[in-house]
C-alpha cells in the first residue's frame, strides 16, 4: 500500500465520525495526536514519549477504557517537555463514540506502514494535509499554497545550507518543508556538511510562526516527520512578538489576506506605516526582517491590493523599492485560492545593504490574462510555469534583456523602470497590458463582492470600487 492510498483510506474514516459532529479540520487534528504516536513506534523515536502512553498500550484498550485513557493520554502528553508537549498542549478529544475512536485506531495500526516509511512518512503526513485543504467543505483550503507553487518559489529564491529561512504566516509549514528538501537535494542530502552544519541545518535553519493554536500543531507534526526542529512560534506575528523575528536570509510565505478584525490597527510598535490591511502589514515585516548584507531575499504571495492601495499602501510600496530591489512580480491566474474573487501575485524582492535607491527596474510576468481559472478539475502544473522560468533567468537581470525577444513569445515579460512607476497613479504595480481575447477574466458577482471586501475598508470606497470593476467587466 503506498502513501496515496494510505491518504485516501485516512480520508475515508473521516466517515466513521460523522455521527459524533466532527468537522474536517477537527478530524485532521485529532488524526495527528494519533498518528504521532504510531509514527514514533514505527521510527523508533519513542523515548520522548512516557511508556505508559506509547502506541502499544493505546492499541491494547478497548470501549470506554480506551475512551477514558484516551483522553488521559493527551492530558499527560500536554504536561510533558519538548516537541511532545508543544504538539498536545491544550489537546482535547471531540470524539464521544468510543467504537468510532477505536476503528480509527485499529484502521491506522493495520496499514502497510513498511512501505509507508520507504515512501517517507512526512511525504505521507503532507498528503494528508494537502486532502484537507483541496476539500472544500473543510475550509482549510481557503488560502491553502498549491504544492506547485511553492515548489516554483522555493526553486526561484534558491535557498542555500548555513542560510536563516522564515516563513512568518506559516501554516503547516510547507514552504520551509520545500526548503530543507531544496537544500538537501543540492547538498548530497547534508552529507557533505560537516557535524555542527548539520545540526544548524536541523535545528535553526528553518522556522515559522502560526498564530492558529491547531494549526500550530499541524506545522510542528509535519516538521517533525521531515526531521526539522527549528523554532516554530505560536503567535502573532503582526504584534509585538514578531519583533523578535529577524535577521533571515530567505523569506517565504504566503500571508493570510484580510484586515484585522473590527479594523483595529496593527499592535506593532515598530512599523513605520501603521495600517489595518494585514497584507500591507506582512510585507513591512517581511522586508524588516531580511538582513543587510546584500544576498537575503523573499518570495511572497500577495493579493493585488497591495499593488495598487493608496495612503500607507503607496507609501509602503515606495519604502520597498528604496530598501529592497523589487526585480520582479509573477501575476498569478485565477483560481489557485478557494477564496472568491481574490487575485494573487508572487513578489520577488533582495534586501540592500542600505535603505536607499535599491529598484531600478521592475519586471512583470502576467501569467493571468488569456489563461483558464484553474482550480480541483484543472489544476494548476509545473508546465504552466516554463516560459516564466526561461523569463526569470535565475534572477540575473542582465541576461533577462539578453533573452527578452526570445523567450517572451506572448508578450507576457515586460520590464518597467522605477521611474516609470512612480510616474504612476499612487505609484501603482497592478500593471496589465494584455487584451484579454477570452471571457476567463470576467467577474461573477461572488467575486466582485469578494474583491470588494479585500479592497475596501468603507462603503464610499466600495462603491468606487464596484463603479471600477464593472468598467473593467464592459470593456
């Protein structure tokens, strides 16, 4: 049985709890307090576990005694130390069926788990994830980072053994997963490393912050299972605990879009421009957290307000261009997020060494206009990215005019100096240039009042904006 069918049968017990009111998020988070303990058994990772609570004693009770043990188990598991402790603090069981409980366990223990393990058990964990958030009655894949994506970014931004990798808003913490696996895969899988390299590799080059308590468990579960125990914080990075996140080489991430609720502003003290939009909020942290010695650089997935929002969002965009070299925005096609209405971009920037005239010169990929909305029944592939990756030119910009005529054939790369942009309207880089030949872009009503709600803070300006996209529909 190999981990895709191990996936779909983990999937399908979540059947067994319908009649106990267990949603999908609840049924993956209870799956991981389980499947923890018999991914320690079968890894032989069981000394931080207290005997009494291993996977062999779980199995061994039946009926309300497995209930009440059950229950123990992660109440004692939650007062232990380490990783263990911060996986189950806070843990509680919505299961009140005992025999649902135990079909889960006994289904689990009978798996081929040898071949799981050839596999790789954290390739396994991921798919699980991956199922929760392509199903959309879970909700989870509202904003859920589609594995092509980050493997596309992670390719791009390069991250090499020794450097400081973040993802701020990290969620299940895929991007650094991707990451560690880039680095293995360019280092001789850490073997040419030596002893105290390795262990920097393990233990501080990758690390996140989730401000979501079970999704917080999620992101230490998948961590665990790719052998990666870098600081992974449960707070809020946009207050005043993400200060102490800094001095990275490599950012990747994929904020959550949105405002702060009530429209409250943002509890960090220490952002020059103060504003509700917790995008525009992410991005100032995410370009104050790079170091200066010129290599740090970030890849970021942004919804277009950030491109075009006036007042702190002008600004924010200018202080950008000046701190950092802003060489590139991939305009990404429809679709990719479960949210209506909502239209991404990937912002490529390097940090400079000083906090001045670091932009000359912005390219922009639209992989957005003449392209199907893709979504479950047409997924977005690696193929769809190949023109980009020839445009890209590993980031190296004097080859990009070289290839320019070459590998541009529709006229999707263009290039858009610094002092063409603040020559823009509030210093936009929401730039299209392509007539749409097909109906792809035009918008239903869901997703104009999605867009609406991203853009706009009060009605006077969601009328505007309503007046603007219908323009934009009839043209």
């Amino acid at each position: 049985m190999n981990n895709q069918e191990i996936v779909a049968k983990l999937w399908n017990l979540c059947n067994v709890l319908r009649d106990d009111g267990i949603t999908y998020q609840q049924y993956v988070t209870e799956l991981t307090y389980i499947l923890f303990l018999k991914m320690c058994k079968e890894t032989g990772t069981e000394d931080a576990i207290p005997v009494e609570y291993r996977w062999d004693m779980l199995i061994s009770k039946q009926g309300i005694e497995l209930k009440k043990f059950y229950k123990q188990l992660l109440e004692k598991l939650g007062e232990s130390n380490g990783r263990v402790r911060e996986i189950y603090q806070g843990a509680q069981t919505n299961i009140d069926e005992p025999a649902n409980l135990e079909k889960i366990i006994t289904t689990i223990d009978q798996f081929d788990w040898y071949s799981a393990k050839e596999e790789g058990l954290g390739n396994l964990y991921e798919g699980l994830l991956e199922k929760n958030a392509t199903e959309k009655k879970s909700g989870a894949g509202q904003y859920f980072t589609p594995r092509v994506l980050i493997n596309v970014m992670t390719q791009l931004i390069a991250p090499q053994a020794g450097e400081r990798c973040n993802d701020p808003a990290c969620g299940t913490f895929g991007f650094m997963i991707a990451a560690d696996q880039y680095v293995k895969q360019h280092t001789d899988d850490l073997f040419d490393l030596s002893v105290d390299e390795q262990e920097f590799q393990r233990t501080k080059a990758f690390s996140g912050c989730e401000l979501v308590h079970d999704t917080h468990r999620l992101a230490l579960m998948n961590a665990m299972l790719h052998d990666i125990s870098g600081p992974i914080y449960l707070g809020d990075t946009l207050s005043n605990y993400g200060k102490q996140m800094k001095g990275y080489d490599v950012v990747l991430t994929n904020p959550p879009f949105g405002t702060k609720k009530g429209g409250e502003r943002a509890t960090r003290d220490d952002f020059t421009f103060p504003t509700s939009n917790k995008q525009l909020n992410f991005l100032q942290h995410i370009y104050r957290s790079l170091n200066t010695d010129g290599n740090a650089r970030a890849a970021v997935v942004l919804p277009d307000n950030v491109l075009f929002a006036d007042g702190d969002g002008e600004k924010i965009r200018k202080d950008l261009m000046e701190k950092c070299n802003l060489h590139t925005i991939l305009r990404l096609p429809t679709g990719i997020f479960y949210a209506q209405g909502v239209k991404t971009n990937v912002l490529f920037f390097n940090r400079g060494k000083t906090d001045k005239g670091n932009t000359k010169e912005v390219w922009i990929y639209d992989l957005r206009s003449d392209m199907p909305s893709f979504g479950k029944t047409n997924p977005l592939k690696e193929s769809h990215f190949d023109e980009f990756l020839k445009c890209y030119c590993d980031g190296d910009l004097a080859a990009r005019k070289e290839t320019y005529s070459v590998d541009n054939p529709n006229g999707r790369w263009r290039k858009f100096t610094y002092e063409e942009i603040l020559a823009r309207d509030k210093t936009s880089l929401d730039i299209s240039w392509i007539n749409s030949q097909n109906t792809s872009d035009d918008y239903t009503l869901a997703e104009l009042l999605g867009i609406i709600k991203e853009k706009s803070d009060n009605i006077t300006s969601a009328v505007a904006e309503l007046e603007k996209l219908i323009g934009e529909v009839d043209e």
